[in-house]
C-alpha cells in the first residue's frame, strides 16, 4: 500500500499530521513574539518612569528646567498639580509642592520603574503604577482631545496585563526572582 494520499484536499492543504505540526509552530512561535513584545512594553514603561523620575530629580532639561530639579531645591510636583484646573483641582492643588507628596512621587516613580525593569515584583510594581497612573489621569480630567481615554488611563490597564502575562520573566528576572523563599511565601510580591 502506498504511503501517498489519494485525497485531492490533503494534496492541496497537507496531511493531518503536517497541519497539526505547523499549527503547533505557528503557536509556538506566535507565543514567543508575544512574550518578548509584552517584554518589550514592559521596558518602555519602565524607561517612561525612570526618564520622569531622573528628569525630575536632575532637571535635565526637557519636563523639568535645571533649576527645578529636586536636587537644587524644586518640587517635583509643584508645577503639575499646582496648575490643576479640572475636575479634580480641589483635591490636587493643596498636594502641589508638599514634601511628603514630592517623595512619595519620587519613591514610586523609581521603584515601579526599577521594577518593571528588572522584570521583579511585576504584582506590586502593576498596582503602584497603575495607581499613579491612574491620578495623573484625574488631575488631566476633562481630556482636551478625548472626554475619556488618554495614554494614562490605556497604561494603567497595560501594567496589570504585564503582572498578569508574567512579562518579567522574559528579558527581566522574573524567574529568578519568583524562586526566591519570600516570593514563595508571599505571592503578592511576584
């Protein structure tokens, strides 16, 4: 008996063996591109927080004026909660230039950046970041060119995809860090 289909759809589409081998490929390497673009996102965050976080400690120029730099004496959240003018202006306002409030700021823009970078604590890293985002998308409220989405809002959900997806366990040492005995005991912090 010859091993050659007579099967004029088989010739035309592959074997049953063949199709499932393809699609396994085709799977397995959609889920390769998919973990290093999540991985990807995860580090351009990351940079978007640490850019913010050294602008606004150094003044390097471009948000932050060298002479507003935290370290010669400014707040680096005087000038954007200071000029609130939405919806949420009575709860910002009071908060601009407020020491605990600057480093508050300060401390989760570098952690969460740090964080995502590393591709550790994604879990605390998400929730923290996606907070922060989600104020500064209040204290934007009303939008000028949406009356609802804008970057902050679309990032807040993308960090808690990236917790969820595991994004820092590709690029980011989020498998190293999930075997450690603290992270094991405590889930939260992965």
């Amino acid at each position: 008996m010859s091993s050659v289909s007579h099967n004029p759809a088989e010739w035309a589409h592959g074997s049953g063996a063949a199709r499932e081998a393809t699609a396994e490929t085709t799977h397995v390497a959609s889920e390769a591109v998919a973990r290093y673009a999540f991985a990807g996102v995860r580090l351009l965050i990351a940079f978007e927080f640490l850019w913010a976080f050294g602008d606004k400690l150094f003044g390097w120029g471009l948000s932050t004026p060298s002479d507003a730099a935290w370290i010669r004496g400014g707040s680096p959240t005087e000038g954007y909660l200071g000029s609130v003018e939405g919806t949420f202006a009575g709860f910002f306002n009071p908060m601009a230039g407020n020491p605990v409030v600057d480093w508050l700021f300060m401390l989760g823009l570098l952690c969460v950046g740090l964080a995502l970078a590393l591709g550790i604590g994604m879990r605390i890293a998400a929730g923290a970041g996606a907070l922060l985002l989600l104020l500064m998308w209040m204290a934007s409220l009303p939008l000028a060119v949406n009356p609802f989405v804008d970057s902050h809002l679309i990032e807040a959900v993308v960090l808690v995809g990236l917790a969820a997806f595991l994004a820092g366990d590709t690029a980011g040492l989020g498998k190293w860090w999930s075997q450690r005995r603290m992270v094991q005991r405590f889930p939260a912090l992965r």
